[in-house]
C-alpha cells in the first residue's frame, strides 16, 4: 500500500492502475472514467453532502462493520501505514464518496455518462 494520505487524491491512482489492469482494451470504462474522474475532483474540493446527524452516526458504524469484515490480511497492510481510528475515518470517507455519487446519479450531476 502507498504511503499517501487519503486526503491526497493521489492515494487512488493504486486503484485505477489494478482497474486497467482488469479491464480490457476499448472498454467502456475509458469513456465513462473522465466524467467520474472530473464530478470526483469537483466533490474533493466542495463540502460533502449534507445529513442528518443521525446518518453520519449510522455511516459511522457502517464504517465499523465494513472494516470488521474486511479480509485480515488488507486490515494488517493497512494498519501498517495508519491507525484503527484513521482507517475507520478513510472508510467512511469512501462510504461519504460513495453516498455523493448516488447523489450526484440521482441528481443529474452525472449525465453525461
């Protein structure tokens, strides 16, 4: 794992090279990928959505479950780079990500896909 921040964009450039490694040649990802990659630069330099307290509490715990069941071995690697706490707040932060782009979907913000 990259010794990146999660708060440096940077960190998912691990993720998009396994993607590429996946995905073959004139996929549709190529074409999809530059108006994600342009509504995620727009979301990192914005707020995040608004809630309710009561949805932040349960993303919280979410982020809790999601990390108890992540596989051991991934749990070890990244705790070899930060602590439970920040690994709790990276998960949330994908939870958050993830949250604004079925926003971003439902609103429009993305139809350009």
């Amino acid at each position: 794992m990259s010794d990146q921040s999660p708060n440096d964009p940077k960190w998912l450039d691990e993720f998009e090279d396994l993607a590429n490694r996946q995905l073959e040649d004139g996929s549709s990802c190529e074409q999809v990928h530059p108006v994600v990659e342009s509504w995620f630069n727009k979301i990192l330099e914005g707020e995040p959505p608004p809630s309710r307290p009561s949805i932040m509490q349960a993303m919280a715990c979410l982020s809790t479950e999601v990390l108890h069941s992540a596989p051991e071995e991934l749990v070890e690697s990244l705790m070899e780079v930060m602590d439970e706490d920040d690994l709790v707040v990276w998960v949330e932060h994908i939870l958050l990500i993830g949250r604004a782009f079925e926003i971003g979907l439902r609103s429009g913000d993305l139809d350009d896909l």
